[in-house]
C-alpha cells in the first residue's frame, strides 16, 4: 500500500551538533526571508518580504476565483472579486512574521524551516474588512469559530489537507482584520495568496491564509491541523501545548558596515556609526529599545522613531525604527537590540524553547569587527 | 590590527558526512531560488526568480544615479538614466542561473551558497543595447576586456572589494547584451539591480552585473577576485582553473502532485500523470530532452514546446517547455529530464565535480509516491 505517510517522516529534534539536513537547507532555497539590509525600507520592496509557503503555491485565476461564506450563518453567500472589490476597502501596514522565526538558533533544534532572524516583512495590504461581511452573513449564536481554507495542498506528518486556520469569533469581528487582495498597492503576486488572502493584524503569520477561498463558521473549536497539531507550543510531544496567536515582541539591527560573503560578518569602520533597526510587537505597541554593543554586559536606550505617515501607517501593527549613535573603536563586538512593549512584555536573553520552535523572540546577535583606522 | 581579513574564512569542502552549517543556512534564508512549482510560469512573477546577494542590497537613487564609460575609449561619457531611457530600447526573454546551482549536491561539498537545483528563473529585461554605447564611445584598438561595476561593496577570501566582473570585448560587443532598467515591464526592483544592470543572455548570473555604475575598457584581461579567483573551474586549490562563463544545459522537472511539507517528497494520484517542465541552455538551443521515471535505467523523449511568443521571446536564451505524459501506478520512483542542446552538449547523470561547484548540471530527481488507487 502506498499511502501519504510514505511522503512524510515523524517530527524531530536535531541531535546535539547535528549539521543542518538537506531537507532544511531545500526548504531554506525555497522559503526566504527579509534580507536583514532591507530593514531601510518602511514598506518591504515585493520579492524582500519573508515567504512561508507550506505545500507549493497554488494556480489560481482571479477571473474565476470565489469566495464562499457558509457553515453556521444565516444565508451562506458566495463573492468574485469584483463584487469584494466593490466592498468597503480599506488599507493596513502591517508587520508579519513567520512563528518559526529564530527556530534554527534553538538548541536542540527542532527540525523545520531553518529561520534565524530574518522571517518579517511589512506590506500595505488593501481590502475588504471581514467583519461586515459576517455580519452581513448573520453569525449564529452558537458561532466559535470562523475556519478559513486556502486553495493549497499537501502533506504534513502523513495528514493530507488543504491549508486551514481558524480563528476565534471575536478576532474574527475585529475591524482591522482584512480579506486583501492587494499588496504595496498592486494585486497579490501568486505568492502572497493571489488573488486573495485573510490578514489578522498583530498575528503570526500562519493566521493570514493565503488563496482564501472558503470562511466556514463553526460551532466549536476547529480541531484540524494546523490549529491542534502545529502551532503550539509545547515543552515535549505529548504536552497538549498553548495555541501560536500573536506575534512576540522583537527588535532587529539592520546591520551595520559591509559584509563578508560567506560569514556575513560585517566591517565597520572606527567613529561614530549611527546604528538603526525596526522594532514591532503583535501585542502592544512598542515602547522601548535598548542596544548593547558588549554582548549584552550594558543596555544603553535607542530613540524611537515617530510612527510613518502613509496610508495605514497609523496602524500600531506595523514596525517602528530605532536609531543608536555607537561610537565604535577598533575590536571585536556583538550587537543586540531589545524591544519591549506596552504589555510589558520583553526579548529575552537567554532561549525560550519550545518543541516546535515557535514564538521565539530571542535576541539577535549581530558579529561586528571595528577595523583599525 | 582589526582587518577584513578577521571577517573571512578560508574557503574549504565540507567532510563526509558533515551536515549543513549554520554559515550555509543563513545564507540560503537571505538568498532564494525559485520554487519549482513557479517553472509553471513562462516568465517568473516577480519575486519567486532566484536571487544571490554577494554582499549587501546597496541603496542606489534612480534619480541621481550615473553612468560612467571610461577607460581605453577615446571619449569617456557619463549618463544619467532619463538618457539611457532615451537612447534605443530593446526587451529580451533570458533564462538567468546562477553559477553555483547544484552545488549543495555535490560530494564533497563546496562550502558556499548552498543551492540544490533551484537558482534559475526567467524575465523580460528592457534597456538599451550595450554594443552602441560602446562604439560612440570609441574603442580603442588595445581594448581587451570590459569591466563592469556595481555599487555593492563587501569582502570575500579577505579582499574587500566592489562587486566587478569583465567581458571580452567580442562578448561586450554582441547586439543582444543590455543595460537594463526594466524586469517584466516594471523599474527594476532594489535586488535586482535598482536602477541599472548589465544582461548578457547564455551566461551564467555571475556576468549580468547589477547596480552598475561603471563600464570601464582595458586594455588588458581584469584579472580581479570575481574573475580571477572566484567563478573558475578547478580541480584542486593551486589550479588556475578556467573560468565559467555560459550556462551549461539543464532540464527542471515542475513536480507533479501535492508535497510533504518537510521532505517535499512527491503524493501523485495514478493514472496519467501528465509531467511538464522547462530546459535551457546558454550555449545553444535545447534539442532533446528525455525524462526518466525509473532513476535513470531508461530513458523516453519528451515534446518540445515551440518558442513562446511575446516580447523578446523569440530569444534563443529562454527556456522552453518540454511534456511528457506517464502512466503511472502506485509505488516509489525517481523522475528525471535531461536537456541536450544545438551544441551536443547534455547533462551528466554522474557529477561533474569541481571545488567551486560552479556550472554543475547534474540531472535533478525529484522523489514521487504514487498512491494507491
């Protein structure tokens, strides 16, 4: 019997100094993240936002594309995207990022994407508000969930499906969750969802299914996959684990100098190097950043910058840049930076672990050599 | 002393048996192939085309950026872009891979951007033809080679450097190499070259320098680190080597069905299968391709598709797409195609192996499990 567990291995731990596996490195050629100098750019240019795609990017025709509402409603309803784009349209900056972010730093490490830091991007993503559309549809009294399906399909852990996350009723109602169909003011390219996809502000990015075509309202907690299996985070396998929701406060250095090819370890020269980064939460907006160039010994604070202006650049869901003037002199440094947030959460400095490597916000180092002058 | 040279390792193969480093994967997370399902496009979307960075995206302004012809010419110019825009404008269809695509398959591995089959993507470039600009510059009769500069700046091996590489003048010369400022009828985005890169249709990605600020004629073969040190063929570290020039033919197979997530082993329904993808060659037209679907034991033609029409599709320098249907029943296989072209030269089912990995076109396998029925 050939069957679809033959295509799937069980999930693992790297042993303790355990290279890097074809398998990771052939995810990490296809999945990329955000060059870590695009971190410049307010808006991430197309083609330099992160991209998690779990089975291969549908073919999907905008022409013919539709959505349907159905399940737990008054009167199922099904859209082209003419008649969404004749909707009430609205427009978000918004900062998304993997949930498997900095997996590939965790010791052990969980084998997945092999993501360090650099699984973000920012977009504007332009669109219908998906809460009048449930309204429209009349939600049930016994509504728990509203389940969304994308048009791509696979295989995990010997588990066919399509892609499915749900959401629960009240996220599901916020006002700034959006069906999109347009991204840094063009239509979705194939992969980012085209022609359309769900963006929950504030979310990892698991939640933002792409090629959206179904919303099925539920009277109970969907238990699929990718809610029940994946995106938790567990301490071993058996642990139930707490859902993956909202993305974990952090800070990046758009590093600094010019590169080396292969180490990427970066030369600088001697003087006052201005510093610069983004920082953004999923929780609360971000209050405050600290920089060390000592490999954590001493914080000193960075300045925040105002919030951008632009359309959508008020959300409190895009990133923030921070600036640090560090007077740098000839050696060998580590830089960090370190966001906190107005819930009060922080980065921390020594690893959270957790077995699928998830939500891990552990601050960045950046290898840094001063030359001399 | 704080050098560059504390930024650089030494270049070396990986041992037997010796997994992926962490250098390795953080490279593979900024720089990206193309997903294979995307070999579905005649032209890449933006975005999914492959992607190597040698050092940093450097921030360029279309707007004040400038180009220099110096050198052996009896007149050096400077352009703005609005005059290269004015000057004749040409669109061509060109099949871009990088040198060292297969080098992460190699055994023993070259440690380096560790590409498997994936660095290869399509476009439609528009610019102004390069030869012209040349000759209104006059050349000199001592003109030997022509080196072009871009404006990305960082270390390899321990020399800091500019990213430079040269043509031979008969090659700079040829009516179809461009300064382009268009991808797919859109500005050239910041990482592929923002706002002007040179286009040399057949060659490796090595040669179509981007961010280019600098064309400058010598009268002698440049014999810098990308030319003279990196991107040659040799056998052992002391070998001068030969240098890599035009892409060596190859056949990619779009993979058919649905994949695990994590080994992206193939899940394909029995029945006909019909298998599709595309090959190239930069040193003359594709005239066969033959796919396999038992590892290699036999081997049956696939169909050419006839060139695509389009704007510059009649280049020779774009891929074309190949079918060939397969009955398959259930059980594992191994596909492959390999590409023969004009020039008689088809790719090797051993590998060709070399300390740079550079121009390897071993046939890719792509592992199928077709279910039962």
């Amino acid at each position: 019997m050939t069957t679809v567990n033959e295509v799937s291995g069980p999930s693992r731990l790297a042993q303790p100094g355990e290279g890097f596996s074809a398998e990771e490195v052939q995810l990490a050629a296809r999945n990329h993240g955000l060059p870590l100098e695009a971190l410049r750019y307010d808006v991430t240019p197309v083609g330099l936002h992160y991209l998690l795609t779990h089975y291969d990017i549908p073919e999907t025709e905008p022409g013919t594309h539709t959505l349907t509402i159905d399940g737990r409603v008054d009167h199922a309803v099904v859209f082209d995207l003419a008649e969404l784009r004749r909707r009430p349209c609205a427009t978000q900056r918004v900062t998304m990022e993997c949930a498997g972010n900095g997996r590939a730093l965790l010791e052990p490490r969980p084998v997945s994407q092999p993501w360090l830091v650099e699984a973000v991007g920012t977009a504007e993503w332009t669109g219908t508000p998906l809460a009048p559309l449930l309204r429209d549809a009349g939600l049930s009294p016994e509504a728990v969930d509203v389940l969304f399906t994308g048009a791509d399909h696979g295989v995990e852990r010997g588990v066919e499906q399509d892609y499915q996350r749900s959401l629960p009723v009240p996220e599901a109602l916020r006002e700034d969750v959006l069906l999109a169909y347009e991204m840094n003011g063009a239509p979705l390219l194939p992969q980012h969802g085209s022609p359309l996809r769900l963006v929950v502000p504030g979310w990892y990015g698991m939640a933002h299914v792409k090629w959206l075509h179904r919303i099925e309202v539920l009277d109970h907690a969907f238990d699929g996959y990718q809610n029940a299996v994946a995106y938790r985070v567990r301490q071993h396998p058996d642990d139930p684990g707490v859902p993956v929701t909202r993305i974990e406060p952090r800070a990046l250095v758009q590093p600094p100098g010019f590169p080396d090819f292969m180490s990427r370890t970066r030369a600088v020269r001697p003087g006052t190097v201005p510093l610069t980064g983004r920082a953004w939460s999923g929780h609360a907006p971000v209050t405050v950043v600290e920089v060390t160039v000592d490999a954590g010994l001493s914080w000193e604070p960075a300045t925040l910058d105002p919030a951008p202006d632009g359309p959508g650049a008020g959300t409190e869901w895009a990133w923030r840049r921070w600036r640090y003037d560090w007077v740098a002199a000839p050696g060998r440094y580590t830089l960090s930076a370190r966001a906190t947030d107005a819930s009060g959460r922080t980065q921390p400095v020594e690893q959270p672990w957790n077995r699928g490597g998830f939500a891990n916000n552990l601050v960045q180092r950046v290898e840094v050599v001063v030359l001399a002058g």
